[in-house]
C-alpha cells in the first residue's frame, strides 16, 4: 500500500473530523433524509450557475442528494419570496446575494418577503460587477464611455438583472457621479438575456458579475470590458482595471453570493450545512475555480460572520439608495 505524506494524513484526518462532527449535530442527526433544493433566484445560464452548481456538486457527495431550481424574475425577488415561505427544514435553500437579502428589500414596498425571513449559513464569494460594453461603443475604458454617453444623450442603454439589484444601483450610481448621464436601463430577468442581447447590439452595455461567459466572449471580441467595481484588480482578470483606477473614485462595489435558510430552521441544521460547506470550499480545486471566474472564495465563512457581513452590507448600501432615489419602488 503506497505511503501518504504528512499532509496528505492532515488532510484526510482534517475531512474525517469535519464529516465526524456532522453526525454529532444533535437533532439534525437524521438530516438529510431526502433531497435538497437550493434555489438560485434568476435564469439559467447566469452567475448564479456558476457559484451555486459547484456548491450543489460539493453537497451531493458531503450531504446527500441535492439539486438546483431556477425561480427567475423581479431582479430576484420571486425566488427569494418562494424561499422565504418554504418550511424551516433544511430543505430548502437560497443562494442569495446583495440584491435579494439587502437592496430589494430596501427598496421595494412589497417584495413578498423581508429582511428578518432568513438566517444566513455561509458566504460562498465575494464578486466585483463589471462594465462590458458592445464593440461598436467607442469606449475602451469608463472615462471614453462617459464622453460618449454625454455626446450621445438617450441613445445608450444598460442591461441589469432587474430594477433594485446590486447592478441597476452600481449603473444609476456611476451616472449620478459622471454627471447625470442620460443613459436607458434596460431591466431584464437574469443577466444571461441581457447578454445576449450586449452580444447581438440590442443593447450597449451591461454591468454584471465577473463571469468566465464574458472573459471569453471579451477574448472572441464579442464585448469590451472597461473596468470593475473592486476597490483592487482581481486576481483572476488582472488587466480590467478599477471603476476607482478609471478616474471615479466612490464608484464601489463588492458583492458577495452565499447560502440562506428560512428563518427559523434550527441551529443544528444550520450548522450541519455551513460544516459541510466548509470543508467543501477548503477544497483547492473548487477555490480555483471560482478565482479563475473573477471571484474570491471565502473559505473562512460561518453562520454568525456572515450574518455580520449581511447587516453591515445594508449599513453602507441604505443611505447609497435613499440618495440616488431608488428607495419605495
């Protein structure tokens, strides 16, 4: 039999001991007992896809059966809603974001759902949204785009996820502060659609999350990509500059993406999925993945740090929204 180095014997006891302490999770012991949905709140094809499906692969072979369903429209909001009045049993799930558990309940007057109906279990990424523009829009980076814009009033548009989301406020923002640009929102039910749309010229622009779909196309030269809303460049797309680098200094935004519950599923299954989750994003493989689509793994997450990371996200983001106007759509 082939020995195993030092930290192949860490590794292999580090699992052991985490898969250990899920059996030891007190009432979630028989948890789970059949499927696990988690639901990704817009279209097929979209970021959501690319964060939440690796997840569900991770939770199939550390926790069971566990399956994606796609509840598209009102930038998010509905699928959020149909998560929101499911039963507290685990069974269940959101990959929620910025959007769905902060901006939409922020800014809507009745989005089926509120801020107190979840318990956050783990924070998957943190993301940066990026400016991609069609080739036939003569910008190569956010300075030309805004000379353009303001040459051009009104014939320019922008594709987001939908009204209220991270990406329609990143867009309403970066005109406010390039000032007042007359440039159409465009809100769409996932960004997937807006993108082809960018693709085909039915729209100029779209502000989306960081994705591997638009490194290539922007490889093809099928879209530009002028810049991205971290305060530094990623690491996995290091020549996009910052909105920050492109002469807008307060134009920022880090999102994150992450695993939600029912409010009142107990703590014992709540810590039974973030254990999981843990020792799925512990895994080299899956950390690189997701650098490699412009994302940043959090693989220090918990229950508890999150939930921090959600009220201080809503902390920053409320007097943002009361002052460009987007609040009681």
């Amino acid at each position: 039999m082939p020995s195993l180095s030092r930290r192949q014997l860490v590794h292999a006891f580090s699992g052991a001991a985490a898969l250990a302490a899920l059996s030891r999770s007190g009432q979630a012991a028989d948890y789970p007992s059949r499927p696990i949905r988690l639901v990704i709140p817009y279209g097929a094809g979209g970021s959501g896809d690319q964060i939440g499906r690796p997840w569900v692969d991770k939770m199939s072979s550390l926790l069971g059966p566990t399956f994606v369903e796609y509840i598209g429209g009102a930038g998010g909001a509905i699928g959020t809603a149909a998560v929101a009045r499911e039963e507290p049993d685990g069974y269940s799930l959101l990959l929620g974001n910025g959007s769905t558990q902060v901006i939409i309940p922020l800014t809507s007057a009745n989005p089926g759902y509120a801020v107190g109906d979840f318990r956050a279990v783990y924070r998957l990424i943190n993301s940066a949204l990026v400016f991609a523009v069609h080739p036939s829009v003569p910008a190569a980076d956010l300075r030309e785009l805004i000379a353009h814009a303001k040459a051009n009033p009104g014939k320019l548009s922008y594709g987001t996820p939908g009204i209220a989301t991270g990406n329609h406020l990143v867009g309403e923002s970066f005109k406010q502060q390039a000032g007042s640009l007359d440039i159409v929102h465009i809100p769409y039910r996932g960004i997937a659609q807006a993108t082809n749309d960018l693709v085909s010229g039915q729209i100029s622009l779209v502000i989306a999350v960081m994705s591997v779909q638009l490194q290539q196309l922007a490889h093809a030269g099928k879209v530009r990509l002028l810049a991205v809303t971290t305060e530094r460049r990623l690491s996995g797309a290091p020549a996009i500059p910052t909105a920050v680098e492109s002469g807008m200094p307060d134009l920022r935004y880090e999102g994150w993406f992450g695993i939600f519950a029912p409010k009142d599923t107990g703590d014992a299954i709540i810590d039974r999925i973030a254990q999981a989750t843990r020792l799925a994003m512990a895994d080299p493989e899956l950390q690189a993945s997701y650098r490699a689509q412009g994302m940043e793994p959090d693989n220090d997450s918990s229950p508890d740090k999150f939930q921090r990371i959600v009220e201080a996200t809503s902390a920053s983001l409320a007097p943002l929204i009361k002052s460009i106007g987007l609040g009681n759509l």
